[in-house]
C-alpha cells in the first residue's frame, strides 16, 4: 500500500541551495518542487512587509551598499524605511564564517535584495505560502507588536487573493489567537522548541504544556490547532501519534540529513520543512511517498 503524500516546505526558500529568504532562493526551491515555500516576516519603519528570519540586517550575510560587509550588531529592521532596507544586498555568506562552512552547497550571488513578501506571494499562484511572524515576547522592543505584524500580512494576502493558500505560523502564539479572534478559520501552524518550551507562559500566550499532562499536542489541539511544527530534534514516535489521534498534522522543522527524513516519514509525519528540498523529493521517491 502506497505511503500517504505529504507536505514538503522550502525553508526560507531552499537554504541550502541559494540565499535565505530571497526571490532565487524561492525561485529554486518551486522549481524543485514544493507544496509550499516557508518564509520569515518583518516590517520595515514604513510599514512595508519584508522578508528576513532575524529583526535585525544578519551581519552574516548582510552587505551594505558600498559592497562591504556591515558589522554586528545589525540594526533593527522596524527602524529603517523599505528603501533604506532594500539597498542590502544578502546575496552571499560572509566568508570563513560558521555559516559558510555549515551551507557549503549554497550559491553566492550579487545584487540579491530582501525581497517584499508581495513580490514573493506573486512568484507563482500554484504554491503554497508557509509565513512566519516574527515577533518576540521576551524582547517586544524589536518587533512591532503582534497585532500590527498580523494586520499588515493579512492586507497583502488579502489584496492578492493569496490567504487560502497561506499558512501563518509562529512561536509566538500570541500571532495565533489574534488570528483565530480575528479571521476565524485561517490555516494556523503551531512552532515550538526547546527554548519556547522552557519559557512556554511567555511564548504560547499565557498557556503550558503541563495544563494538558506535558503534551503538547493535546494544548495545541485544545487551542483549536490543527497543524503542530516541532523542532525535529525534540519529536519522538509517540508525539506523532499522539497527534495523529488529535486529527494534528505534524510538520518538523528543519530536516536537512536524508537518514532524519527517512525516519520521521516513517513514523508518519505529515510535512517536513528542509533546507534541502532536492534531497526530501529523493528520500520520498525512494518511499515512493508523493508530494501533497
């Protein structure tokens, strides 16, 4: 009997392969062929919504208009205009950095902007949308609050049509209430991690896991969630079902070694969000596991 189709989720694009959160990077990993391409919101002192996973210009692959690479602490995002942010260029990875040694296989190229998330929404009408919000209950200084964050992304998805084929998804749950409050409905993903874990009343918007026994899945769906995203690391076989009883999909986070996927499909995990959508198509070949 053939294996259920799962979700497969270009993170940032295809991280691996081309620059983060970048119109190559999200060009590729369609190409490739996802369900959907995952991505990380900010907005910029104008309001403008933008792509970037930090609240601030990452010195690691952040070079300014001069060519030269900015120095760290990069400034927050939320305090320059779109144009002044526009003019970075996050084409490459800084050398003889951690991260260039950890993304070897990624392509270095110029002239690569932080792309708005319209331009990235209008990409391709056919794929899906995985946004993340990006905003920081432990440091709320260096985000909009997150009402703003979710009124801002809903008017873009709005104005292109693009909602029914979005999920939003964050590890700030405080996102995801305001959403069910305000646009009951919406496809929702549920992030968590050991870090949000340990400080869960903060990050999941007043609520713990140990409300529900220690499960998460059992908060989740006793929050009306329907789509759980764990770090893969912290997931075991049991969690899976758990989910599986709870009618949760299950969508860890981020798979990038073959072996790793080819257990967590095994154990029945509905998506998986990888750097390397390349090597996921292979491992689901190999199952012959189609894509959703």
């Amino acid at each position: 009997m053939p294996l259920p189709a799962i979700e497969l989720h270009g993170h940032r694009g295809a991280r691996g392969l081309w620059p983060e959160n970048t119109i190559p990077g999200f060009r590729g990993a369609i190409g490739i062929g996802v369900t959907a391409i995952e991505m990380d919101v900010a907005l910029t002192q104008d309001g403008v919504a933008i792509l970037s996973h930090d609240p601030i210009l990452d010195p690691l692959i952040t070079r300014g208009p001069d060519g030269a690479w900015i120095a760290a602490p990069g400034g927050l995002i939320r305090d320059l205009s779109y144009v002044e942010a526009s003019g970075f260029d996050v084409g490459r990875i800084r050398p003889g950095s951690a991260q260039e040694a950890a993304f070897p296989d990624q392509a270095g190229l110029d002239g690569v902007r932080l792309p708005m998330l319209s331009d990235v929404v209008a990409l391709d009408p056919a794929v899906r949308l995985a946004v993340e919000l990006k905003t920081f209950p432990d440091h709320p200084e260096r985000t909009v609050p997150p009402d703003e964050m979710v009124d801002a992304v809903l008017a873009v998805l709005d104005h292109q049509d693009a909602l029914s084929r979005t999920r939003i998804i964050s590890f700030d749950w405080r996102v995801l209430s305001y959403l069910r409050r305000v646009r009951p409905g919406l496809d929702l993903g549920y992030l968590t991690d050991a870090e949000t874990r340990a400080a869960d009343r903060l990050w999941w918007d007043g609520a713990s896991a140990d409300d529900c026994g220690g499960s998460i899945p059992r908060l989740i769906a006793s929050r009306g969630g329907r789509v759980w995203g764990p770090d893969f690391r912290d997931l075991t076989e049991a969690d899976v079902a758990e989910a599986h009883d709870l009618g949760i999909v299950v969508n860890p986070w981020t798979v990038n070694e073959a072996e790793d996927m080819a257990r967590l499909l095994d154990w029945g995990v509905g998506a998986l969000t990888t750097d390397y959508p390349d090597r996921a198509r292979a491992v689901m070949a190999a199952k012959g596991i189609a894509l959703a």
